[in-house]
C-alpha cells in the first residue's frame, strides 16, 4: 500500500476521532456548566445557613442532608441500570433520544423511593437521638423526600444513557436551585431545623416533575426497543424498550429489584462520602460537628465537582469496545481536576475559609481545607472506579467500599479527638481503599 493510500485511509478515522472529543468537549461542557452552578447554589445552602442558624442547628442540618444523600443510594442504582440499559442498545449517539420511559419505569421508580423512606420513618425514633434531634418530625419529612428523589433519578437515568448531557445538567441546576431556595425560604421565615428539611422536601418534588417531563419529551422523539422480557428477566431494562399498561406492575417489581440490586455497587461510596459528618455529629461536640460541617463543604465541592466526568464517560464504560479508553480517560482527568483543586485550597485556604463560613472559622479550618479537600479527590476517584465496575456487571469494588465504610467507623470512634484527626482517619481510611479498588480495576481492563 502506497503512502498516499494509507495516508486517505487514515483521514476517516482521524476525522471521526476529531469529531468524538469535540462532541464530548461540548457535551462535556453542558454538563459540567449544569453540575458546576448546581453544586455552588448546593453549598451557598450551607453558606446561608452558617449566617442564620447557631452551630448547633447547623450541624443538626449538615448530619440530616448528608443522610438524605444516603437515601439516595436506591435512586441512584435505578439510575445507574437503567442508564446502561439505554447506553448498550446501540452504537454511541450523543443527544439521541430513545429511553425507558413508561409506567414500569414509573412503578419501579415509587417502590424503590418507598423502601428507604419506609425504613428512615421506622427507624427515627432511634435516630433521633443520635444525631441529637428534639423530635423524629425533621427524619419524618426527610423520608418523605425519599420518593421524588428516587423518581427523580429513575429520569436522569433515561437522560443518561441517552447521552442527552444539556438536559442532564439542566437538572443538576434545577438541583442546585431548589436546594438554595430552601435555605433562603426557611432562613426568611425564621424556621428552624423542621423548616428547612420541610423546604428541601417541597424542592425535590419540583426537580422529579421537570427532570421527568424532559425524560418524556425526549423519549417521545426516539425509538425505543421492542417489547418483551429480557435475557435476565427484566422486561426490557437493558434495552429501553416499551412496557404495556397492564405489565406496568410486573414491570415495575422488577426494575425495583434490579434497581436494588444495582444499588449496592454505588451505596457504600455515597454512605462513606457522607459519613464522616455524620460520625463527627456523633463523636464531637455539638459546636465542634457545625465547625466539621463547614469544613466537610471543601470535601463536597471536590467529591462532586468532578462528577460530570464519571457521569459523561460512564456509558461508554458500558460498551465493551470503548470501556478501557473510558476508564483511562475518566480516572485522568479526575485526578487532573482534584490536584488543582487541593493545591487551590493549600495556597488560599484562609481566605476560601473566610468567604464560605466568615472569619470565625477561619483559626480552625484555614489550614485544614486541603485535607477537607484531598478527602474529596479521593473520594471521587473512588466513584470513578465504582461506576466503571458497575458498567461491566460487576461489584467488587463495591464489596470493598462496604469494608472501608466499616473501617471507617472503627478508626474513628478511636481517633476523633478534634476536627483535624476525624478528617484525617477518614482521609487515610480512603486512601486505602482507592489503592486496592485502583489495583482491582487496572487488572481487569
């Protein structure tokens, strides 16, 4: 073969390349914008709150929200399945439309909602009084919130699998956006603890309703698979396809328990990313858990900054021929993005300090943001991991998360003399972790 004829050979395949990365840098781009501006009006809640809610309440919050974010580990394995599902009918198209979208979907979504809300409103008189509640009423509404979370989710999942990334960060703002109104609501009206959890329930049943009618309008426009169970007995899950009204219920059962099971995977890493402030609820004092919650936000802005990047690249994790170059790319260019961030917050960590909890917390937490930040990279190149093990149907890394949650929980009630030495042995604990999940992972691409 001639040189010219190897050189017009070569000229498709470098134009389709080209074409990949700019359509990703674009996609990329909405995403990152959506869950960037969404996570910042997420942590100005806190911000808010630090200026109209004594340490105590505050920390009595941070402990609440953080547990609501373990609510969200259903939702989020419905998410993560039924994205794959979408992802794997056919060769990659970013912005196509097709999706799961119907009652199944729907049913599923509610019965996997109603077992975390179910369990927390069971459970509240005992919890209450660990993370130091007056009443169950705040557990109570949080429950609640449980389900448009998860029917939240269940439409992200659609978005998701379809590559459909400016709808998908629209809903990360709209995210963001109810969670600051909250804050702001209960702050004007001079509510306590019940009214801000109250608010930031009514919030996530304004993000189900607009994250579901974009799934919908979506679907509508794209071909979906045809009806019919699926090789695993899911009717459809992994292929997208339609389910009719009268299976809406059987459908429903079974994507909940898919949806459960793919659960598990994911719910180790959102139960040790907010673990830590719960463990400081318990283990320090009432004033010293509101000061670890303000400094846990430099571990929130660095776990879930970076998110878009797990999220872009976990459907081509799904698709065997593009896992290994996925993996590659994604652990890059999270750990790209958190050394940035860590030597941001080394060299101007007082006046980070000072512009998110005002000059009282600076003394304790200036030289402590990097740390606080440090846990979050880790922390994400932990989910990183997670979801490229979840894209090929496996839960090892899963399985190791659970055991680091459990060291976790160990090391600190032996270490947990101040704010420094919980986010240390918290900050230790994960690296472990990340280094044995990264070895399992590497060994199989």
């Amino acid at each position: 073969m001639s040189r010219t004829t190897s050189d017009a050979a070569a000229r498709p395949v470098v134009s389709r390349a080209l074409a990949q990365v700019t359509s990703a840098l674009s996609s990329g781009g909405l995403l990152f914008a959506g869950t960037f501006l969404g996570a910042l009006l997420g942590y100005a809640f806190f911000v808010v709150l630090g200026r109209s809610m004594t340490p105590d309440d505050l920390g009595a919050v941070g402990s609440l929200i953080n547990l609501s974010t373990i609510l969200t580990v259903p939702g989020l394995g419905l998410q993560l399945v039924t994205a794959r599902g979408v992802a794997s009918q056919s060769a990659p198209a970013h912005g196509r439309s097709g999706g799961p979208v119907d009652g199944g979907l729907l049913v599923g979504a509610l019965l996997v909602g109603g077992v975390p809300a179910l369990l927390l409103a069971v459970t509240a008189p005992l919890v209450a009084p660990l993370l130091h509640l007056p009443s169950v009423a705040p557990l109570v509404v949080l429950a609640l919130s449980a389900v448009p979370m998860t029917v939240a989710f269940a439409a992200l999942g659609v978005l998701q699998g379809a590559e459909r990334f400016a709808a998908l960060g629209l809903s990360a703002l709209l995210v963001g956006v109810a969670k600051i109104a909250s804050a702001v609501a209960a702050s004007a009206l001079g509510q306590g603890v019940l009214g801000v959890i109250g608010w930031y329930a009514v919030g996530w049943v304004v993000v189900a309703v607009v994250a579901g009618a974009l799934a919908v309008r979506g679907a509508g426009r794209g071909g979906a698979g045809e009806d019919g169970p699926g090789s695993d007995g899911i009717p459809d899950l992994e292929r997208g396809g339609s389910v009719t009204a009268p299976s809406w219920w059987a459908a429903g059962i079974a994507r909940a328990r898919a949806g459960l099971v793919g659960s598990m995977p994911t719910a180790g890493l959102l139960v040790l990313s907010s673990l830590d402030l719960i463990l400081a609820r318990h283990h320090l004092s009432r004033d010293g858990s509101g000061v670890y919650t303000m400094g846990a936000l430099f571990e929130k802005v660095a776990f879930w900054g970076p998110q878009f990047i797990a999220t872009i690249y976990y459907p081509r994790m799904a698709r065997p021929a593009e896992r290994a170059a996925a993996v590659r790319a994604a652990v890059g260019m999270t750990a790209a993005v958190g050394v940035l961030g860590v030597l941001v917050a080394a060299v101007a960590g007082d006046l980070l300090t000072s512009f998110v909890g005002g000059r009282a917390y600076v003394g304790e937490l200036g030289h402590q943001a990097w740390v606080f930040t440090a846990l979050g990279v880790a922390l994400a190149l932990v989910q990183v991991l997670v979801y490229a093990d979840l894209a090929d149907h496996r839960h090892g890394v899963g399985a190791l998360v659970w055991v680091a949650v459990a060291v976790t929980v160990g090391a600190v009630a032996l270490w947990h003399g101040s704010v420094a030495a919980v986010v240390a042995t918290v900050l230790v604990c994960v690296l472990g972790l990340l280094l044995v999940a990264g070895t399992v992972v590497a060994r199989r691409a």
